[in-house]
C-alpha cells in the first residue's frame, strides 16, 4: 500500500504541477467558496482583521480579478466570514510553510500569491492521501487484503469526483472532509471492533473538526450501527462508554469544544457568540430531490461518478457478511441522502457531480472492496473492467468541467449527451 500510495502522490503532485502552477494559472486556483474557507488564514496570521476588511486589497496581489468573490455577511456587530474555519485549520501547517518561504524571497503578496496556492494544493493531495491510507486500514479490518484494497484507492483517487476536488478545485472544504470523516470511520471502527476507550479521545478529535470544517457533516455519527456489524457489537461498544465515562466526558468535551471556536470567532467579530452566516439559505426538510441528487444530469452522484454505483453491487457480499451492517448501510445513506438533498441549492452551486458526498466516499469503498475480493472468474474480470472505465470516464469528465464543456451549473440531457467522451470540442 506504501507504493501504491507513494506512486498516487507523485502522480497528483505532476497534475497539480501541470494545471495549477505553470504561468498565471494559479491565479484561477481559489474561486468562490474556496475563497472563504481560505480567508481566515491570512486574517489571522497577517492583517489581524478577522472582518475581512482587507479583501480587495489583497485579492489585487492574488487571484484574477474576474474572480471577485465577496464571501462576507454583513451583521450588526460587523461583517463576519459566510464560512466555516475549519477548512483553514487543516490548511494552516502549509499556509505557514508558504509564509515562511514569501518572507525569504520577498514575496510580498499579503497570502495571496503564488507560494500560497502551491501550498493549498500541496494539502489537498495531503489529505487526499491521508484519507486514502485510512480508507486502506479500514478496508483491511472488514477482510480485504492488498491487492484489492490498492485497486479501491486507485478508484477513490483517480476515479471519483475527489479528484476533482483535489486537482482543480483544492481549495474547497470536501478533500479535507474526506480525509478526517476516513479517520473518523477507522477509529469508530477500532472501537467497535474491540471496545475500549482509547479510540474515543481520537474519535472526539476528529468529530471536533468534522463538524469545524462542515456543520452537516456531523452526521457521521449515525454511522457508527454499520461499522459496529451486528446489534452484539453495538451494544457492547455502548456498554463501553458507559463504563468508561471519564473517557466518554473528555471525548464530549473535546468534540464541543473545538466545535466552539466557531462561536468564539464570531464573538471577537460581532460580540454575538452566535450568527446565522447563510441568511435566507436553508434547508426544505419537505421538499428533497433525492432523485435528482443521485441520478439527474444536472449533478447525480451516479451519472458523474459511477464508481459509486459499481459500488453498491458490493452490497450483496456485505449483506452475506452481515445482514446489520447492510441494514445500517442503507438506512444511514437513505438519512444523508435525504438531507443533503434537502438543502434549498440541492445541486450546490458551481461544482462537478454531487459534491457533498465527496467525503462519504469511504463508505462506498467497503462494498467496492468486498465485490473486488469475493468475485470470482469472469464476474470478478467484468467488474474491475468497470472499475478501469468508470476511472477512464472520470479522467475525461474532469478534464471536460476544466472547459466547462460539462458546465458547473447548467447541464440537461441534451448537453450531457452532446458532449459525451467528446474531447474533439476542447479548444
């Protein structure tokens, strides 16, 4: 898994290289809501205003001007960032590296220039890849042994839309959901495995920071029945936390209050501890469009990235393992669909297929591997087939949204159908 994971990274970091950093191109690296989560980093660390006073002035050392975007909410106490800053948490350790190198050669971009954006990709293939790794723990505790675990991290990386979100947009909050929601999953799944109370401290961590860099995300949790594998297991892991409630508290206290800093930020902006940041956005909780989500051409989840429908053929070997743990899935995925998909922009903006379920990819990952390990002969030869395509497909589509040929907001079926695998129309 090393090589495999080593050779994923040299990969990325060329790509990366070859798009993002070669002339001006970095200048069109962070757009829109990449632009908020990154924000925070050069408020705190070089102009001190956490009400983003500086941001005209310093998006002219940065960014293509015909790239303005305004990510401050105007309150009563002062204009505050629409943003979590959970995603420039997980960026600050190469937003410093990059510092230190502008100070040396004299950069002056005020944390806008190019040292910066190499450094934010530099994390999205960090994350990206430290997901991966604990995608490959996990699949390792449900049976799946290297060969096939190397073939799931090949199609989690270069064939589902976290490439995307790796490559063309790192500036967005799902790459580094990816990496701490796999975290998060490998330690639940420690737990439940063995009930004991070290995993939680970790677990409490690393929920702390989900819900930091994306609120809804905290709907993990209802996870925990699938990994857990039988009813046995989850009561047992209940039982745990019960006796161990020193443990349990910590790991409450731990998650509440880094889920705190949030409030805290506000506080120092507004002197309100809390501020509804998304004013006249919300969710339709009785009027989703589940379908719509998974399967329209406009964004679904299973058109853009069919991985995660060959997935689910996985889900017959899981259920052979444990009814539960199948129940569980579906029941868990039926509750975020629902959800997410609840959401007033169900299609969420300018993005590349369903891109809130970026982070769940390690959920699909466990029946993707299960097919790879227990098919056999030809059905096993058909499947990883699929598997080489829908990583093929996922190359060409990316590479068509990179030319808005596959459009960030607009696609129909006639559209979807007239530029289908047509690289031809690329200029």
């Amino acid at each position: 898994m090393r090589r495999v994971l080593l050779a994923a990274a040299v990969l990325l970091v060329a790509v990366s290289n070859n798009i993002n950093w070669g002339r001006d191109h970095w200048r069109t690296v962070l757009q829109a809501d990449a632009k908020g989560y990154y924000a925070y980093l050069p408020a705190v660390f070089i102009h001190s205003d956490l009400n983003f006073g500086f941001l005209e002035e310093a998006e002219a050392h940065g960014s293509n001007p015909n790239l303005h975007y305004d990510y401050r909410v105007n309150t009563p106490g002062g204009a505050i960032n629409k943003y979590w800053c959970g995603t420039a948490v997980m960026q600050a350790p190469f937003f410093l590296v990059a510092s230190g190198w502008a100070k040396l050669t004299a950069d002056g971009s005020d944390g806008y220039g190019k040292p910066y954006v190499v450094a934010l990709c530099m994390a999205a293939i960090f994350y990206a890849l430290l997901g991966a790794w604990a995608c490959a723990r996990m699949l390792g505790k449900f049976g799946v042994e290297p060969p096939a675990q190397a073939l799931v991290i090949a199609v989690l990386l270069f064939g589902t839309h976290l490439f995307y979100y790796v490559i063309v947009a790192p500036g967005m909050s799902h790459v580094y959901s990816f990496a701490l929601v796999s975290l998060f999953l490998l330690s639940a799944l420690r737990f439940m495995k063995g009930p004991r109370p070290r995993p939680l401290t970790s677990m409490g961590l690393l929920l702390g920071l989900i819900v930091l860099v994306r609120p809804v995300n905290g709907i993990i949790v209802l996870a925990l029945p699938f990994l857990a594998g039988s009813r046995h297991a989850l009561q047992a892991g209940l039982a745990m936390v019960d006796q161990h409630k020193l443990a349990a508290i910590r790991t409450v206290l731990l998650a509440l209050g880094i889920f705190l800093v949030q409030p805290f930020i506000h506080y120092i902006s507004t002197g309100s501890w809390w501020v509804d940041s998304y004013p006249g956005e919300h969710f339709n909780w009785t009027d989703p469009h589940p379908v719509d989500f998974l399967f329209s051409y406009k964004k679904g989840l299973f058109l853009y990235t069919p991985a995660c429908l060959l997935a689910c053929l996985g889900l017959y070997h899981l259920g052979k393992q444990s009814i539960f743990s199948l129940i569980a899935w579906l029941l868990f995925m039926a509750v975020l669909v629902y959800v997410l998909s609840s959401w007033w922009n169900w299609w969420y903006g300018g993005s590349f297929s369903a891109r809130p379920m970026v982070e769940y990819l390690p959920l699909f990952a466990v029946p993707m591997g299960m097919a790879v390990q227990q098919l056999k002969g030809w059905a096993r030869k058909g499947y990883v087939a699929a598997l080489v395509l829908a990583i093929g497909l996922c190359q060409i589509q990316t590479f068509q949204a990179r030319y808005y040929r596959i459009h960030y907001e607009n696609m129909d079926r006639q559209q979807y159908w007239n530029e289908f695998l047509r690289l031809d129309k690329i200029p």
